[in-house]
C-alpha cells in the first residue's frame, strides 16, 4: 500500500513538473522582442541596466531578467530591448517610467558624375583642416575598409572629440580615416564584423565622405574619377543591417546611442520601412531626435514605394531631413539589334558584349514545359498592347486569383532551362531577367513599364525595353519564323532633361503629421557610381559571381548621403549652426545644375 501511494505521488509530481515545464516553454515562445523607451537619461547619477532590470522584475514572474533583457540603451537616452509576452507589454505601457513600447520590427535599405553636376566639383572652395576634423556617422550594413575610398594616407590621427571605437571585430581593422567601427549582434545581422557584405553602406559612406579616386568604372561604363562630398571627413559606421538587407530596429537604435555619444557631426540614415511610424514608435525619429538634442543632424532616405508612396514617406518627424530621389545628366542605355535591322533602345547597366553574335529569341510556350496556354487568361489585356500585358506588380496577381502567374513572365517554376540555354529570353516583367541568368540563357528582353529613367544592373547581356519598343520586338518574333537578335554592351549619354524627380521615390504628403510637407529635399539617386563590397555580387543575385570595387546603384539610399556631404560641407565652415539651421540653409538654397 505504501509503494502503491509513493508511485502515486511520483507520478503525480511527475506529472505537475512537466506541466510547469511545457507552461514555461509556452510562456518564452510566447515572448517577442519589445523596445522599451523612456525618453532622456536622467540628470544625475543613475544606472540604467541596473534600473532596466528592476523595472522587468516588476512585471515578469516566470523568468530571470537575464533571459528576458536584451540591450540596454544607455549612452545617449534611456530605454531597453526585452522579450516579453503580451500581459507584461500591457503592464509595462501602464508605467509612468516608460513613454511608449513597440516591437522591433524589421526595416529595410532603401538601394562620381553626381557631384559635378550638383556644381560641387573639384574648385568649390574648402577648408581641409576643419573638414577633418568632421565625422560623418554611417548608420547602414557596414564597410568595406580595404576601398581606397576609404584609404587614411595624407589623414592625421582622429580628432580630439573622439570618443567612439573601433570594434569592428573579427578581420576589420580601422584607420584614420575610418576612425570607428561597431556592428549589432540580432537575428537579422551578419555575426562577428562589421565588414560590409553587401556593398550599400560602402557606397553610402564613400558618397558622403569617400576619398578622390581616379580611374574608376564598372566595367569599363561611367569611367572616371569618383569621391565623396568631404573627402577630408572621417567616418565612423555602424553596421544594423545584415546580408539579407533587413535591418532590426532594436539594432538601429543602438546604432544611434552609440554614434552620438561616440561623437559623430552628421548621421546618414539610408534604410527606413514602408510609410509613416507615429513618432513615439520610430526608431530613426527617436534616435534622431536625441542626435538633434547634441547638436547632431540625421539625413533619412525619403523612401523608394515610388507613386505608390504617397502618405507613405517614411521619413516624416522635423527634426531630420527627408531626402527624395532625383536623376543627374549622365543615364545608362543599351541597344538590341533585331534579325530584321531595327535598332531598339532600351535601359540597363550591361557590361557584357556578345561580340556580334545574334541569338534565337524564345518566348512564352519556348521558354516552358510546365505552364500552359491555359494560364495565359490571367493576364490582363490592354488596348495599347497587342496582345497582353502583366499587372505591375505580382502581389496584384496573387492577391486577386491566389496563383502563380504564367511563363510569359519567365517565373522560375516555369522556365526550363534545357528550352532557354544559349538563348535570349523575353519576359514581361524586369525581374525575369534574373530567372533567365539563372536557367543559362544567353541573354534577356524585359518590359520595363515602371521605371524608365532608371537603369539596373543585370547579371547577363539583357536590356530593358519601355511598352512602345517591346510591343515591336513582340510583334517581330510574332511575325519571324526564327526570330535573333544581338543585345549590346551598355554605353552612357548625356541626359538633356535632368535633373527630374525619379519614379521609384516616394511622394509626399503623409498621414501621420500632414501639416509637415515630406521629403524636404532631393538630390542625385539615380545610377550613382560609388564604393563597393567585392564579395557582394552587382545585381544583387546569389548567381552573379562578378567582384568589382565600385558598382552602380540608385534609391533614395543614394541621395541621402550626398546631402549628408553637403551638411558636413556645411560645417566645416559653420561649426557653431545647429541641425536647425544647417537644415534651413539646405532647404532654401537652390542652384543651377547645368
């Protein structure tokens, strides 16, 4: 009876353990990352994560706060990164202590010539020893610190406001032009480094503030001599960004703690999410505002949701500056000759030649197997079109029939590639292009009906054709038994209508405070030349394995950093302006580009 109790006991013990087991399990899956702000650090002496730690013992019951707290902010304003279930967020919200809380949430980057034609050139009066003594802070995916963009020789050592570090960690040395480094340990962000693997703060950094380098090209297109607007800057980068471009803003805003208390000048923001964050859930317009409090001006890339971006800016708060997109007098064209002699022009950044060679041209049931005729009645017809033309975007098509769309836009579960080796595939949208490279065709014809003064670059020989140009090549493989055609390697002329706002930068008003007008600013984002990662592929595919030291992208991304050059442009001469005032002095300035 005695044994028959006891096994009674221990199961029932048993039982009990492994219910506050699973209980605890389900309670730390249940957990999700929160940011905590709470304003300005207190006057006097006070120790934040000692005081982070207590505030979480309040309200956390089933875990230590060591599991549970994440990062203190601590060095530039006050607040905290916890894991936390729903009942401790509500409990939390309701102290006095805390101004608001908000999930970390992902953000995303927003991807030479340029400052000639801003009339910034080579005589524009300087003053080298008060620029570098400027520190440009670069809030982005790091940097490629063997560039010679980023070169120290001729640099004294860093100034004696310098308060930050180099922590740049594994392989990354910094040097006195790069005077400091760190990186941020999340989920979303390359591990042990900051050394940019992705190449877009390297082109930021060296925009703003990159040495003067001659000899610069991609591949032979746009040579010439390439720098920053200070090149006599230093630079400090922060990288919150990892490989897959998404950056956390728990990240971002530890980015921003420690470049103002480090001691930066000017912060670059070029990354931000899709439309307006009320301010007290904003990382960059938190992080920017306790800049602005030191006497620190941010620049913020406006946004790349293009027409789509109106009430969608994402950079809205005053104390910072919005910067919009816009094109310079240099643009990249390409040409495709037809079997029948017609000369199209199109626009790509195309580096590849196919030395006179012509190649079949495939399209729709030549390029697949798998798809069927049948799949074609999604597409959406089109009086200006002879036959079809795709939605814009495939989101529409998936949300409207809940499929997949069919092989005139070259989808990778359509195209084969035993059908399209060796071939130049046509596609209806842009992005075929990295299908066709991927199934080992010899070429791509892409319709581009989004963005026509906006060139990209492609991973094989490929030109991307407005309506008007790809309804004639249709209508010559339509009409042509053995349709070829030979895509020429890209060329540069001079663009007579720039500069314009580009398509892709987003527009304003926004919703969130619409008596402020956003962006404030443009500048050249368009096909900009600039510094690079070499391990970082060119257009952005896994499968293009071409290493190069500067590259060409565009995106507001691009145009944030050029006003950055001229707010630090504007320092060296006016050390004692505020953000305010250096902001008013860019806004109510104008000049003639040409």
């Amino acid at each position: 009876m005695a044994n028959y109790r006891f096994l009674l006991f221990l199961d029932i013990f048993l039982i009990l353990m492994v219910g506050m087991s699973l209980s605890i399990i389900a309670t730390n899956n249940d957990r999700k990352a929160y940011i905590v702000y709470m304003g300005s650090l207190p006057v006097g002496e006070y120790l934040p994560t000692s005081n982070h730690r207590s505030i979480l013992q309040q309200v956390i019951k089933d875990s230590s706060t060591a599991d549970t707290l994440i990062r203190s902010y601590k060095r530039s304003f006050n607040g905290f990164v916890a894991k936390l279930t729903d009942e401790e967020v509500k409990k939390l919200a309701s102290m006095k202590e805390v101004l608001s809380i908000f999930p970390n949430q992902i953000l995303h980057l927003h991807t030479t010539r340029s400052w000639d034609f801003m009339g910034f050139n080579n005589t524009a009066r300087r003053n080298p020893t008060m620029e570098s003594n400027v520190i440009i802070g670069v809030i982005d995916t790091g940097i490629w610190p063997e560039s010679p963009s980023f070169s120290d020789e001729g640099f004294g050592p860093a100034p004696k406001k310098w308060k930050g570090a180099c922590r740049g960690g594994k392989n990354f040395t910094c040097n006195n032009k790069i005077i400091g480094a760190r990186f941020y340990q999340s989920s979303t962000s390359s591990g042990g480094s900051a050394r940019d693997e992705v190449g877009h703060g390297s082109h930021t950094a060296s925009t703003a503030a990159g040495n003067e380098v001659k000899d610069v090209s991609f591949f032979g297109l746009a040579q010439g001599t390439t720098r920053g607007g200070v090149p006599s800057a230093r630079i400090a980068a922060y990288k919150v960004c990892g490989p897959d471009r998404t950056c956390a803003s728990a990240d971002i805003l530890a980015g921003f703690d420690d470049a103002i208390a480090d001691g930066v000048d000017i912060l670059t923001v070029s990354l931000g999410g899709s439309g307006s964050v009320v301010f007290f859930n904003d990382v960059i317009a938190i992080g920017s505002f306790h800049a602005m409090e030191k006497g620190i001006l941010t620049l913020n890339s406006a946004g790349n949701d293009g027409a789509a971006g109106v009430l969608r800016v994402s950079s809205v708060a005053t104390w910072m500056l919005a910067v919009a997109a816009s094109t310079t007098d240099r643009k990249f064209i390409d040409k495709v000759v037809l079997g029948n002699g017609e000369t199209l022009t199109g626009f790509s950044v195309n580096s590849f030649t196919s030395k006179g060679k012509k190649l079949p041209i495939v399209y729709g049931n030549d390029v697949s197997r798998n798809c069927s005729e049948l799949s074609a009645g999604l597409v959406q017809r089109d009086k200006h079109f002879d036959s079809f033309v795709p939605y814009k975007r495939i989101s529409e098509i998936t949300k409207k029939f809940h499929c997949c769309f069919p092989y005139r836009l070259c989808l990778e579960s359509c195209v084969d590639s035993h059908l399209v080796k060796g071939k130049i595939t046509m596609c209806d949208q842009f992005v075929g292009n990295f299908v066709a490279d991927d199934a080992g065709a010899g070429g791509s014809i892409v319709l581009n009906d989004q963005f026509d003064n906006v060139s990209f670059v492609t991973p094989l020989p490929a030109v991307a054709l407005n309506v008007r140009n790809y309804i004639l090549v249709k209508s010559y493989v339509n009409s042509t038994k053995n349709p070829v055609a030979e895509i020429l390697s890209g060329e540069t002329i001079k663009d007579l209508y720039s500069p314009v706002v580009a398509q892709f930068s987003s527009l304003g008003p926004n919703f969130i405070a619409p008596d402020i007008l956003k962006p404030d600013i443009t500048a050249p984002g368009v096909d900009i030349l600039a510094a690079y990662s070499p391990i970082a592929p060119p257009s952005e595919t896994s499968g293009d394995k071409r290493q190069l030291k500067y590259s060409v992208l565009s995106g507001t991304s691009m145009s944030c950093p050029h006003v950055a050059g001229v707010a630090a442009y504007v320092k060296t001469f006016h050390s004692d302006w505020s953000p305010s005032a250096i902001k008013s002095a860019l806004m109510t300035t104008d000049f003639l580009c040409r």
